[in-house]
C-alpha cells in the first residue's frame, strides 16, 4: 500500500514542476485524447519517446514511473493475454488447440498494452510534479467560464484537490487495519472466494469510520477558518503563464499534428 504513488506529490525545481499547472492539464488532456488514434508503430514510438523526453524533464527518480505503473501491471497482462487469443488477423503464429495466436493479433495487444502504459506514465508525471493546491486552482481556471452557468466549479475543484490529497492517507490508513487484523488471525490472502469476502468486512467498516471521522473533523477545521466557498477568496500563489507553457503547448500541438497526417497518410 506505502508504494501507491497516486495522488503523491514529489517537491522539485525541474522543467516541468515549474510549468504552470494549466499548460500541464491540457497537455495531458489532449495527449490523453489523442493516443486513440495511434495505429503504428511509428505513432506509438513517437508517443512514448515523447514520454519518456518528459520523464526525463522531470527529474524524477525512475522508481517512481515504476511505482506508478506497478499497481496496474496486473491490468496490462490482462489486458495483452485477453487481446492476443481473442483478436484475428495477420500471419498464424501459433495454432495449438484453443491457443490461436496471430500476427495481427499480437501487434494489436502490443500497442493496447503501449497506449495504457503511456496514459499511467503521463497522468503519474503530472500529479507527481504539481501541487494538490495548485492542481486544484489550475482546474477552476481553466472551468471558470462555467461559473456563467452556475457550475459549482469552486466546489469541483476543491474536491477533486482533497481527493488526491487523502488518497495516500487512506492507503496508508487501509495497510494499518490490515496488519492489525492479521495480528488478530485475520488472513486476506487464502482460503475460498467467500471467506476472503467475509474477511473483508472487518476491513471496510474501521476503514468508513476513520474516513467518515476524518471527513468531519477537515469540514470543521474549515468551517473555523471561515471557508465559505469561493467567496472572497485570495491565493498564496497566483497562477502565471510563462513563455516555457506557451513552448510546451505549441510542441504538443506539434505532436498531435504530425499523428493525424500520419494517421491519414498511413504512416
């Protein structure tokens, strides 16, 4: 559980923790969007070496991009078994019973297994290099013009600010009650489905009290420093747009350029 990287957040002075967290949001968006219409290996390597550049911009320790790929390794052998023995297509490879595999097939899974691994690897770079608080200010920025509409977008923010910040804390919360509970006899890992189901039960009702306490006691300590929503409110850090987001932007826009002619000229 001490491993989860999500919603971490790892202090530094590097290309990209110094970017605006706008011009990180709607990179990643339109990165995000864009991956669907990779289709060669030509589109993926060009993505992933874009990635990887990135990494590299950040300074992070690569343990992290480990960390943070970790926790869905398990979807991506899924997610390439399932793929490579359902999809048709291509040159035989292997013909072995129910076990039918094709060329077709295993470039598919290929790149299946690529575009997720790239959307984890950009999504961890971008919590592990903006601040809860400026990721938060960054989303009400940019979903401002929806306050017209009476969007709570304050509201919206705020949430998806705390979300983040308490993920690490309730994994954490999570790995204590289960080695308190395996000290009392507790055991999650053996035995039939249906008694680990039940063993579960022990688990999630401390864990909802201590969420639902912790909840109570963040609404009261805001309540006694006067929040009242976004009313009046100031920042500690103003958000600033600098030549180094306008650069980053235009390369993206670059990038996701050159993929649609590709994709359109069958590169």
């Amino acid at each position: 559980m001490n491993n989860l990287i999500i919603g971490q957040y790892f202090p530094g002075d590097s290309y990209l923790h110094r970017l605006d967290p706008r011009s990180k949001l709607i990179s990643v968006f339109i990165l995000v969007c864009i991956i669907f219409i990779a289709n060669s290996w030509t589109t993926y390597g060009m993505l992933f070496l874009f990635t990887c550049i990135s990494v590299a911009a950040s300074k992070l320790p690569l343990r992290f991009i480990y960390r943070g790929l970790k926790p869905v390794f398990f979807i991506l052998l899924f997610t390439f078994i399932v793929n490579v023995l359902s999809m048709d297509g291509g040159k035989p490879l292997i013909d072995y019973g129910v076990i039918h595999i094709t060329s077709g097939g295993l470039v598919f899974s290929i790149f299946i297994t690529l575009r997720i691994t790239i959307i984890v690897m950009i999504t961890t770079l971008l919590t592990l290099t903006t601040p809860p608080i400026s990721f938060a200010d960054g989303i009400e920025v940019l979903f401002s013009p929806l306050k017209k509409i009476k969007v709570p977008v304050h509201e919206f923010a705020l949430m998806m600010s705390i979300s983040l910040r308490f993920i690490p804390t309730l994994m954490e919360e999570t790995d204590k009650i289960m080695k308190a509970q395996a000290a009392r006899g507790s055991d999650l890992s053996t035995g039939p489905l249906r008694q680990r189901m039940k063993a579960i039960v022990p688990l999630l009702v401390p864990l909802f009290v201590s969420s639902f306490k912790r909840a109570d006691d963040l609404a009261m300590a805001m309540e006694s420093r006067g929040y009242r929503g976004d009313v009046g409110r100031t920042r500690f850090r103003e958000l600033k747009w600098s030549s180094s987001d306008s650069i980053v932007l235009v390369l993206v826009i670059f990038l996701v350029t050159a993929l649609i002619l590709m994709r359109i000229r069958g590169i």
